[in-house]
C-alpha cells in the first residue's frame, strides 16, 4: 500500500514532459536582470542603461526589470530602480550579484559591456559574475575592438562563448565578432542605438535664454577627452569665422571623470589655450557639466551644425551623434563605423580624420546654403524615426522573448526504455568509444574503463541482465576491465588508443574506485552465474587498492562496488572493510568541511558529486549506522536544494566551476549529475519511503527532457542517444559514452519510483538484438 501511495504522488512529477514550475512563479512577471551603470552615475552607459530601463519598462509592463548597478566607493546614492550595487574593483561583489540574480530567478541576465566601467585587466572582474547566472546572457558590447590587446580578447572570447545573445549597434561590429572573435553570425543581433522621439525643432526657444540670438552655432557634445578631436574642430574655426565672425561653438559636456582624476581640467585648459593662439576664444563656449537627458536634447536642439570630430575611427557607438541625426541636425563627422553607417545615403557630411580644412569646408556650406542644410536636417530626422527608443524598445522586448523562450519539449512516453541502438553505435569488438562528434563515434580518442564500467553495470541492470545479446555485450565490457588491470602496478589502466596501445601504466584513482564499483555491480546483478563468479573473484584480485585511496570520489565508488557484493557474499572481509574504512572516512570528511551554509564533504562541488551522499548512506546503512544514514541523508538534501532553482527545475553543479572552493558555477551541466542524483535519491527513498526524494529524482530526471535552464532536450528514447551536456548557449550535440550510459542508467534507477511494471513498458526499445550489433564502430 505505500507503494500505490507513493506510486500516485510521484505520478504527477513524472508524467508530463512540460517542466515543472513552482506555483508563485507561474504568473509572476518574467524577470530580466539588467547589469550595467546607472544614474546617477554620470557616463554614457549609465545613460543608456536608464534609457533602456524608462523605455522598455513603459514597453513591456509584462517585464519585471531589476538594475544591478556598476558603482565605486566613491559614489554615494543610488537611484530607487537600483535593486543591487557592485563595487567595480571588489571581485566578490559580482560574485554576490550573480547568487543574487540566480535567487530571484530571473529569465535573462542584461549586461552592458565597456573594458572600462568593471574592474580588473580590461575589466575581466565582470567574468565572476558572467560565469556564474544561470539564466541566458545577453551582452550589449559599447565597444568591439577590431585589434584587440591580449587581455581585451580573452575577455571578449568569454563573453562570445558565454553569453546566448550577443547585441551591437552597427553591422561592422557584428562582422568584427563574426571575424575577429569567432562568434556565430546568429548568435549576434544588430539593434541600434536608443533616440528620443521629439518633434523637430528648427530654432530652439533656448537661443532667447542663453541671449545668442540669430548666431550660426556648432556643437560638439558629450564626456571632453582626448578622444573627441576638438583640437581639429578648434582649427578649423579660423576659416569659418573668416566668414562668419559671429559663429559660436559650444561644447557641451564635463571632462571624463577618469581623466579629471587623472590630470584634471589640463587637457579643457589646453583646448582653451589653443583657441587664445588662434584668435577664436571669442567663438568658443563651455557648457562645463554633465547634462541630463532633457538638458542634453535640448542643448543639442539649439545647434544649428553637429559636429563629430572623432579621431577614433573604430569606434562603433556614439550615442550623441546618434541624438543629433533623432532631433534633425546637419552633421559633419570623421568617417568612424557608427558614423558610416548611421549617416549613410546623405544623412550627414563625412570628412577625413584630422583634417580641420574639410570640416571648415563642410561647414562653410551649409552655412552658406540654408536649402542644404535643411535637407540635410530633414533627411536625419526621417533617419531617426527607424532608433527612436519607442521602437528599439520593442525591438529589445522581442530579442528577450526569444532569449526566455525555451523550445517545447517533444511528446512522448517518459517511461519508454531508450533504444540501445546509441551503445550500440558506440561499441565495437574492443569495448565502447569515449567520444563522439555528433552523433558520429570519434576514434580519436579511444577507449577508457571509466565508460566500460558504466556499460558494464548497464548491462547487467534490470531486464537487460536477462537478456542474452545484452551479456553477450558484457563479456565484452568485461574483458575490457580485465585486460586494463596491471598486475605489476597493482592498478587498473584507464586510456586506451584506438590502435588498442594502454596511454598510460595506471589511471587515476577515481577510475580504479570506478573499476572496482562496476566489479561488485556485477557481482550481483550479471545475468549469468559465471559472469557472477568472474566478477567476484576480480573484485577479491583488484580490492587491496581501495585501502590506499584517498579521493573522496575514488573512495566512494569503490564503497559502492562493495555494498553491491555484499548482496551476494554477505561475508566478504575485504568488501566490509572497504565500507567500514569508506565509511569512516566520508564521515570524517562530512564534519570537517561543514559550515553554517555549505553541508558538503567538500569546500566545493565537482563531478558525480551525490555520489559521497549516496556511499555514505550505504555504509550506513551496511553498518548499522544511524549516525552515518542521517550525515548522508543529510548532506543529500543539502545537495538537492542547492542543485534546485528558484524556478524548481534541476540545475547541477556545472564542469567549469570545478576549481571554485566553496562555490558553483551552472555551466556546462552534465547528464553524470542527473544520473548520480536520482541513484542517490532511489538509496535514500529506499532507506526512508519519503516523497521527497520521489520528488527530487523526478526534477533530475525531467532535466534530460527539457526540465532545464534552457528548456532544451538532450535526450532521446527513440535511438537511446544523449547529448554531452548543457551549455550555456544551449545543448552540447555531441554524444559520448558518458552522457549516453548516464542516461540510460538513470532511466534504470528511475524505476524504483516507478515500479516493476515500468521495465516492461515497450521491452522492444530496449532490446538488444544480435543482427544491430556492428562488427566496429
């Protein structure tokens, strides 16, 4: 009876294929984490991520937007939309930022890039928190570098790998990812730079108050450095005032905040005395400041002629020139990408870099040719009605609709046992394959026991065990474990080259202890008596060199093999003191490396990690041992919830945060953690008949049907096939031994929540018949 209880309970965690989702989720707006600087930070992203917030938030009221603000200690306020600060030069801040972001359960992470707004060689702190949200990335790149330096492409090529979608603003800048960093061409999205969409302005009421009158007035606005060229703008004054004495040009903006700490106001005194020695200082004002956005449109408004004289032909955003063409002013500007391409089809003047002639000479015409100019005018204010930020908000919305919609799921029976078709294509007359590319096995890299073991184990697991093509395939599993073991190293070797040459004398101990589980798995499980005899006596051969392991995870495996023999020579004085000794340890190690938030035998997570939950539980359970059951239950739980996201899917401890202590990266999540899971999760149902762990097993499980950060199936029932892993731009496609076994074994390990019927259920997908079986991979 508490069979059919639990039976009915786990139903609804195993049935559907849609993955599930908490109840306080399910209508909640979906959240976007948009990362950046903001007000009232005074800088161009800061500008553009609150622009980006105001208009989209306006565009989209289905989107629940939290900033997570770039800030130095210096600054002091934030702004009440800001819902987390990070300190660019504290490392442990985007650290902080990025649990944060992964414990609200936001859909998508927003970051805006620049080199210089994060801390670190060319702002690689921004890495620690990139690597650690689950959630897709998007990365709006301010700057894409054609040569960068060594520190700016590693950075850049992380942010390309990582990151789901990648967003510029010109068609130069998504060829320079495609070419210089090797991005993927639809991985990368044009949207160009935000504008306000404001009526055109021909004569701003602002000339009455600031007493200019009818004067003909050039500007230049933004952030003053070095990297504006206003000492060429500056030199071409001379010839225009020859014409027209009483022209003005207004620059509009503070000094770079970075170059002001640096040096102060020198290089601003410096353009002044430029202007002094050329007889212009009259023709020349200062709007010394940094003008919000109102005051800015309306700075800009009052220009009759914009100039842009960037010596920085690289440069790929320039979001005041982008105002300038919104609000309908005559531009003359340097030819740099975003200028080529926004002023393009005569939306403005391009002159050569430097060349103070060539902007006096523009200048002069349309000053000369009112009908130009306002041609000129009308042609960038049509041209600006494509950015203005009503529609590029739209645009952005439909770039994260894309980016939070996970594909459906397909239909189809979650209990069907897989094809074995897949082991099949992976195995030949040697053993089974490491590696594949796509679907294709890859004989490069050969052999290895770690994979058949697990073959091994598979083999002799629930109704395959019976079936005589499946032991027939055993043998062949087995043969490859015994031909492994070096006799004069007392070790098993693990890597073996196509050419069927071992790589190496002994292997890791993690691949012995793995080597030893498979002995004792069949031991007790194989099909045949003499495979069952075999493997205890290889088991009694092999053993000794448990006693001197000392990887936790070698360790384990190893706990594991002899907990299986003991079901079948309950007697066995070596696999007793491998459990006893196994045991002892894993405890030991399990309160040493407890703190008040980490309940693990480790400082971090790594591979098959459940599996010290899942040994220490046995030994336990082999002992005697309250103390020992409850420690693994205990770590186990521990485990689950930190493997579970807020959105109540399974997420794994990711390979790449393997060198973490204390802490996990999601990526690339790995099929081994979903079988190890739900192994450990069938030992503890076993041991305490709670529907938690029904629960638990059933979360890992959906996690190869689409039950995932991505939403993305990486397993299929029809060929028995399973994808390498899950990235963070999606699925790994290729399939290896590994991911395949796991797969497979976990379907096996499903079954003690399923119950007996559920090996029978379509025997024929499972079935290994003699006529598939090829003759080489």
């Amino acid at each position: 009876m508490k069979y059919e209880a639990e039976h009915q309970l786990f139903s609804s965690f195993c049935e559907t294929d849609t993955p599930a989702v908490s109840e306080p989720l399910r209508h909640q707006p979906a959240r976007v984490a948009l990362v950046g600087c903001f007000r009232p930070r005074k800088c161009g992203i800061a500008t553009f991520t609150a622009d980006t917030y105001d208009h989209l938030s306006r565009a989209r009221p289905d989107l629940a937007l939290d900033i997570y603000a770039m800030r130095s200690k210096a600054e002091a306020g934030v702004d009440a939309a800001v819902c987390g600060s990070i300190d660019d030069e504290d490392v442990t801040a985007y650290r902080r930022a990025a649990d944060a972001i992964n414990a609200s359960g936001a859909a998508a992470v927003w970051l805006q890039h620049e080199f210089g707004i994060f801390g670190g060689p060319a702002g690689d702190m921004v890495l620690e928190l990139v690597e650690r949200v689950a959630a897709p990335l998007i990365v709006t790149l301010h700057t894409v570098l054609a040569e960068p330096d060594e520190a700016q492409r590693a950075v850049m090529e992380r942010l390309v790998a990582r990151a789901s979608k990648l967003v510029v603003m010109s068609r130069f800048g998504r060829d320079t990812l495609v070419n210089v960093y090797g991005a993927e061409r639809d991985a990368v999205a044009v949207i160009e730079h935000g504008t306000p969409d404001r009526p055109f302005v021909a004569s701003s009421p602002l000339r009455a108050a600031l007493a200019i009158g009818d004067r003909p007035v050039l500007s230049t606005f933004g952030l003053i450095g070095p990297g504006k060229g206003l000492e060429t703008a500056i030199r071409a004054l001379p010839a225009i005032t020859a014409q027209y004495p009483d022209v003005l040009y207004r620059i509009v903006g503070a000094t770079h905040p970075n170059l002001l700490a640096a040096e102060g106001e020198a290089y601003r005194e410096s353009l002044e005395a430029l202007a002094e020695s050329l007889g212009v200082a009259g023709n020349l004002a200062w709007d010394n400041r940094f003008l919000d956005s109102g005051d800015l449109l309306e700075a800009i408004e009052l220009c009759d002629i914009y100039l842009a004289p960037y010596p920085n032909l690289a440069q790929i955003t320039s979001g005041t020139l982008a105002y300038a063409v919104a609000l309908g002013r005559a531009v003359v500007s340097t030819p740099f990408v975003h200028a080529r391409e926004l002023l393009a089809e005569d939306v403005g003047i391009l002159v050569p870099a430097g060349d103070c002639e060539a902007i006096a000479e523009a200048a002069l015409l349309l000053l000369a040719v009112p009908e130009e100019r306002k041609a000129l005018q009308q042609r960038a204010y049509a041209r600006g009605r494509r950015t203005a930020w009503g529609a590029i908000a739209r645009e952005f919305g439909g770039l994260l609709d894309r980016v939070m919609a996970p594909p459906k799921p397909r239909a189809g029976s979650r209990r069907a046992a897989p094809s074995q078709v897949a082991i099949l294509d992976l195995s030949d007359d040697v053993g089974i394959l490491q590696h594949g590319r796509g679907p294709v096995p890859d004989r490069n890299h050969g052999y290895c026991i770690d994979d058949n073991a697990r073959a091994l184990m598979l083999m002799n697991s629930g109704a395959l065990a019976s079936q005589p093509d499946a032991q027939h395939r055993a043998l062949r599993y087995a043969s490859f474990l015994q031909h492994a073991w070096n006799e004069d190293k007392q070790g098993f070797r693990n890597f073996m080259g196509y050419d069927r040459r071992w790589l190496e004398e002994v292997g890791s101990e993690d691949s012995n202890g793995r080597a030893l589980w498979a002995l004792g798995h069949c031991a007790a499980h194989a099909g045949s008596e003499d495979l069952r005899t075999w493997a205890t006596g290889w088991f009694a051969q092999t053993s000794n060199i448990a006693i001197g392991f000392k990887s936790p995870r070698a360790i384990a495996f190893a706990l594991l093999g002899a907990d299986e023999l003991l079901d079948r020579s309950p007697r066995d004085e070596r696999a007793h003191a491998i459990i006893e000794r196994g045991g002892a340890f894993l405890n030991a190690v399990w309160k040493a490396s407890r703190r008040p938030d980490w309940d693990w035998f480790e400082p971090g997570l790594a591979y098959d990690n459940a599996r010290l939950a899942e040994a220490l539980i046995r030994a336990g359970r082999r002992l005697q041992s309250l103390p020992m059951e409850e420690a693994g239950l205990a770590a186990l739980d521990w485990l689950c919830d930190r493997q579970t996201s807020r959105a109540g899917h399974f997420r794994p401890a990711g390979s790449e945060g393997f060198h973490l202590l204390g802490e996990t990266t999601p990526f690339d999540q790995q099929p081994l953690e979903a079988w190890a899971t739900i192994a450990a999760c069938a030992v503890a149902h076993g041991l305490t008949a709670s529907t938690r762990w029904a629960e638990r097993a059933g979360s890992a499980w959906r996690w190869f049907s689409g039950g995932n950060d991505r939403g993305l199936i990486l397993a299929d029932p029809s060929t028995g096939r399973c994808c390498d892993g899950l990235t963070p731009r999606g699925v790994n496609s290729n399939v290896g031994a590994e991911s395949t076994l796991a797969y497979h074994l976990a379907h096996h390990a499903m079954s003690v929540f399923w119950g007996a019927e559920a090996r029978e259920v379509e025997p024929e997908a499972g079935r290994i018949e003699s006529s598939a079986v090829p003759a080489a991979a």
